[in-house]
C-alpha cells in the first residue's frame, strides 16, 4: 500500500512545548484629532463626584441668574458632568497637579496655607 501521508507545507511549523510563547504585537497608538467643533463649557467649580462602576463622575456647576427678572437672584446651575475610568481620572489628578506645580500653585501648599475643600 503506498504512503499517503502528507508533508507539512514548507512556510508552517509546529509548535513545540519548549517553544517561547509568541509576543503579542503591540496595538497601534491612537492618533488624536483635534475637533475644533468639540464642545466646551466654563464651570466656576466641581460642585461633586461619584465613583462607581469603575468610572468617576465629575459634575460641574456655574452661577447664572434670570437677566429678565430685575428681582431674580443667582442659582448654581450645573453645566456638564465629565465620566472618566479610574484609570483616566487617577493620570488626570496626576497631571493637573504637575501643571499646577510647576506654575507654583501646588495643590499641597494650598492646603497647607489654609485652602479649604468644600
């Protein structure tokens, strides 16, 4: 009876135990693109927070008052909230306070001349 076993083809080879596991390839870097129509907002303060679900939430507040109402007192309105990761939110504290740093208004000397967080 003839052999019928097939050859491997030349450009495959299978792996041995004692072959190095392969090296995933590292994923593409992300290019960003600067919309000049992305939204902004100005927010006189961080009014909360939440964390949960592995996000924090971050709500922003501005004060406004009702410009057709001559007796109309101003209200805190919020204006945006800004959902992060964890992740995302722990390097955003990192380098908002290197910023701040290096402009010499240090978050720690802040608190330390009296600042006081509401």
């Amino acid at each position: 009876m003839a052999n019928t076993a097939r050859k491997p083809a030349s450009h495959l080879r299978i792996a041995q135990t004692n072959d190095p596991a392969p090296t995933p390839a590292a994923p593409p870097a992300a290019v960003l693109i600067d919309d000049p129509k992305a939204p902004e907002f100005f927010a006189s303060a961080c009014c909360g927070f939440s964390i949960g679900q592995g996000n924090v939430t971050l709500t922003f507040e501005t004060a406004r008052c009702n410009h057709f109402d001559p007796n109309s007192t101003m209200s805190r309105v919020v204006v945006g909230r800004i959902v992060l990761p964890v992740q995302a939110a722990q390097a955003l504290v990192l380098q908002l306070n290197s910023a701040l740093q290096q402009s010499g208004l240090s978050p720690s000397q802040a608190v330390t001349a009296g600042m006081v967080v509401q």
